[in-house]
C-alpha cells in the first residue's frame, strides 16, 4: 500500500515507515504532525484518485529533525566579457517518518 500525498507544495510516494527529506516544516522534532492533502491511494492493486483529494485520508507522520542539505553552487558567466558570479546556498530541510495511513 502506497499513497501520493503533497508536502508543503511537492507531491512524494510514501508508505508505511519510509523516512524522507521535505522542505522545513513547522513543529518541534518528535512531535506528530498529520498530512491531510492525500492525492491517491493505492492498496493490493486498487487505485484511487481524488479530484483533487481524497476525502477522509490522513496521513501521520512524526517528525525526526530540522537540518540543512548540502550545499548548492550556483555559477553565472558571460563570455568575452570578463563576468563571473558564483552564488551558494543551503537548503532548510525536515526529516519525517510515515508512522500510520488512515483511509
């Protein structure tokens, strides 16, 4: 059984246990959060979808960390022109873990 479910904007394929990185969310590590914008569902080869969710699904997630990813250059030139731009940045991540699925 696996469910499409959006993350602050981004859609992921989670299941049960499975661990992933999404952008920060709002929460103290180890507290609970519920994920409600459930986009399908499919259990033992059944698929749902919703238009444009499901109704009555949850998703409960437990928060594991705040961090940051790796580090991201960004490099701008323009030929002949003697013009370079070298920009970086990391991006503030939240560890979760699927911990139940609620249909």
């Amino acid at each position: 059984m696996y469910v499409i479910v959006e993350i602050a904007g981004h859609q992921f394929k989670v299941e049960k246990d499975s661990k992933l990185y999404v952008n920060r969310l709002e929460g103290e590590e180890g507290s609970t959060i519920d994920l409600d914008k459930v986009l399908l569902v499919e259990n033992d080869g059944k698929v749902d979808v919703g238009a444009p969710g499901i109704k009555n699904a949850v998703v409960k997630a437990r928060i594991l960390s705040h961090l940051k990813g790796d580090k991201v250059l960004v490099f701008k030139k323009k030929r002949r022109k003697g013009y370079q731009k070298l920009n970086g940045h990391r991006q503030y991540l939240t560890r979760i873990q699927i911990e139940d699925i609620v249909l």
